[in-house]
C-alpha cells in the first residue's frame, strides 16, 4: 500500500498572520495569551487542510514562533547564563530574549548588563537564518520544554494522530558552538537523556512514529560524527517508538553508509 507524507508544512499562515501577531507582540499592541492563540489557530487550520488532502502521516512539532532550532535549545535547557534563566519550563519571554537579546535587563541583583541575542546564520546551503546553540561550559542538559508534546496532544485533540517532527541530536551538536569534537561524545550522553525523556513521553500519549531530522548528513563530515551518529541511534533505537530519520538539501554520498 502506498502511503502519503509530509515533513513540514509552512508556519507563517496564508495572509502571513504569524508575522503580523509577532510583530504586534513585539510592540506591545497584542498580549502573550493573544500571540499563543494566533500559533494556536494556524497550527489547527495546518493540520485540517492537511487531513482534508489526504495526508497520511500528518507533522507536529514543526510549527515555531521564531525558529525549530531555538525551539530544541529549549526543549533541552541549553540557554546562556547570560540571560538569566532560573531553570523549570523556558517561557515565552526567555524564549524570545535568547532570539532578540535585549541591550539591558534587570538581574535578580537589580543590576543591569547588556544581554545580546544569540548568534544567527544560513542554515546550511538556504537563505533561512537559525539560531546557533552555545554549549556553555558547565551546562547540564534537561527536558524543559515539552512543546513537541503539547503540540501532538493538540492535533490528537482534532482527530489527528500525528508523527512529531524533532531536529536530531547529532544535528543539534554539529550546529553547536562552544565545544570540540573531543567533549563531543560527552556532551551527546547528556543530551541524549532529554531525548530518551522527550520520545518516551510521546509514547505514553499515543504517538507510534517521530521524524528525526539529520540534516548534517547531507554535509561533509570530514569523518566527524559517524561514532557519535552510531551511538546516537543505537541508544534512541531502543526507546519503544518508531523513527523515521530524514535527511535534505544534498545527496548522503559519504555518509550513506553511516546512516543505513
């Protein structure tokens, strides 16, 4: 049998209504409730046009405010002391300092200090901009985001089981700055543990499969990542949950072998 699917369906609506609320909020004109009802209705009117074309495996998780990969920074805790995090769930307005930075903010001291946005570039050979990780020393990663669920549980709601969209891990840490190929395998054991977390809560509530996407894959190595890909997927294989690892932008070519 021959089956429909989507990766990921455009976030920004048909009259660009997330870029209008986003920029209201940004100027004070609409509040966060009022922003969280516009991504709300976009995602819901995403995912019924969706089912009404007869697409079989239907994405979740791939609906962002500012950007997918800002969204796994906050999904695994990774966000700069600079901005003065306090721990437990990443809310909207950290979520929106770490992207626009702010030239001064009020710490729990009183003090001031400037706290710029995180660093952007091309996300691999397109002309969208994402948000770069920076792996701090000291950082401990942890689940504290769970919006790939909330998101799943939302289309559930409608009637739409759908197959969860997370950027992968070795994707996360080759995108990353602020470490070496050697702290690399350490980092990817703690990293893994959110991950482990985040697929066994989808599970819990009703998700069969997850799209993992490996970009990297399609880019030149240069024999980086192969044992931290291996370990990666020989670890998530063991979570009772079905992944489809995808992959874009350029042919596998070195790394075919690595991914099969």
């Amino acid at each position: 049998m021959v089956y429909s699917a989507n990766l990921g369906y455009p976030r920004i609506g048909f009259k660009r209504e997330l870029k209008v609320a986003l920029e209201k909020f940004w100027n004070n004109q609409i509040t966060e409730e009022e922003l969280i009802a516009v991504g709300k209705e976009l995602r819901q009117l995403n995912w019924l046009f969706q089912s009404s074309s007869n697409i079989d495996y239907i994405p979740s998780n791939d609906f962002s405010f500012y950007d997918h990969v800002l969204d796994t920074i906050a999904m695994v805790g990774a966000v700069p002391e600079r901005f003065d995090w306090e721990g437990g769930k990443v809310d909207l307005k950290t979520y929106f300092l770490m992207a626009r930075g702010l030239t001064t903010v009020a710490n729990s001291n009183g003090q001031k200090k400037e706290a710029p946005a995180m660093e952007m570039t091309k996300w691999f050979n397109t002309n969208y901009h994402f948000i770069v990780p920076e792996l701090e020393e000291g950082l401990k990663f942890r689940l504290s985001s769970t919006k790939f669920l909330d998101e799943f549980l939302e289309a559930k709601a409608l009637g739409i089981t759908t197959r969860p969209v997370l950027l992968g891990p070795v994707s996360f840490l080759y995108l990353a700055k602020g470490h070496s190929f050697s702290e690399e395998s350490k980092r990817l054991d703690s990293l893994l543990e959110v991950y482990c977390e985040a697929l066994e809560l989808l599970r819990q509530n009703g998700a069969d499969w997850v799209q993992m996407d490996e970009p990297c894959l399609s880019a030149d190595l240069n024999g980086r990542g192969a044992d931290t890909f291996q370990k990666a997927y020989q670890r998530l294989d063991k979570e009772k949950l079905s992944i489809m690892l995808t992959t874009y932008f350029a042919p596998l070519a070195k790394n075919l072998d690595m991914a099969l």
